[in-house]
C-alpha cells in the first residue's frame, strides 16, 4: 500500500527545519544541499518542494508571520484601551519574543528589493494589508467606544507606515538608537492629538 504525504505538511516541515541555519547563517551564505543537510533528506527531495533557497526562506516567514498573528489577536482581546492595543501591536518592531520573526522578515525584505518575484510581491501586499486592517479594526474600536475622535481613522495608513518606516531607519542608520522609546513617544504624542 502506498504510503500518502501531505505535501502541504511535508514543504512546512522541511522549512522550519531549516529555520534555525538560517537564522544563525543567513540564506545568501547556504546551499541548497546544506538546507536539505539541515533538513535530514536529500537534495533531489528539496527541490520537489521548493524552487529554491529563497522559496525555503518565503515559506519559514510565513508560517511565522501567520503564528505571530494569530498570537497578536489573543494578546490584543485581553487589553482594554485603544493606546494599550496600539503599543501591542507596535511591540514587534522591538520585543525580544519577536527577534526571530524579525530577522527572518529583514532577510525576506531584502530579498524582495533586490529581485522581487510575483509571489514575494502579492505576499508582502498580503501580509501589510492583513496587519494594516488589525491596525485599522483597533482604531475603529476606539473611536466607537468613544476614546478617539472620528478623524484619527483617516490617520491610520500613516500611523502604521510611520512605523514600519522607523523601525527601517532603526535598522539602517543610527539616528534612532532605542525604537521602543521612540515609538512608544511618538504613539503618546499622537494619542494627545487623537483622544476624545
């Protein structure tokens, strides 16, 4: 009797066995053969599931932006103020709990800027627009429980891309030394502007 896969499973596996050699190396730096090394399967086995190295790579950060997420929504039922969910949510651009989520998406970025394919590009606008309408759903809150004036919902799409953007500066220059205060300010000085 023949023995039946999930594939689905199975290309899941593989990454996040391969999950840890890349955070310690990098994806730029192995081969194929080291992954599949990782992996504990051939080399021939890795490319029925992958194209490539950075295939592997796609897929370990999105089985890791999807546990972040799901993570975050729980977190955020449990707090009450709008401020309190928006420094939440903010967290991941500094939490040590999300160090690894962060490396692994530092790395994907680059690699979608440097040869972006279809599949980076529809799955970078997926996951901004999954995060932008959490971001949007607890300002919407806000302003119906009457802790925001209706005007902070035009602000959203600034608010969060302001974000990501210092969070990109923090990693590239050093003009912002310490994110979380930076953000946790900048979200403070907006909440004077943004509060009923």
């Amino acid at each position: 009797m023949a023995i039946i896969v999930d594939k689905e499973q199975k290309r899941r596996d593989i990454a996040l066995s391969c999950k840890s050699l890349v955070l310690a190396n990098g994806i730029n730096s192995l081969s194929v053969a080291a992954l599949a090394k990782e992996a504990g399967i051939g080399k021939g086995t890795v490319y029925e599931y992958f194209k490539n190295k950075e295939e592997i790579l796609f897929e370990i950060v999105n089985i890791m932006m999807q546990e972040h997420s799901s993570k975050l929504l729980g977190e955020l039922e449990s707090l009450g103020s709008t401020k309190e969910k928006i420094k939440k949510f903010s967290e991941f651009f500094y939490s040590e709990q999300d160090k690894e989520l962060r490396s692994m998406y530092k790395a994907f970025t680059a690699l979608s800027l440097g040869s972006p394919t279809q599949e980076m590009l529809a799955f970078q606008t997926t996951s901004m627009q999954n995060y932008y309408d959490v971001f949007e759903s607890i300002l919407k809150i806000g302003i119906e429980k009457g802790e925001l004036r209706d005007s902070s919902l035009s602000l959203a799409k600034g608010i969060f891309v302001v974000g990501k953007g210092m969070y990109v500066v923090s990693e590239t220059t050093t003009s912002i030394i310490d994110i979380e205060l930076e953000l946790n300010q900048f979200i403070d000085a907006l909440f004077e502007l943004m509060e009923v």
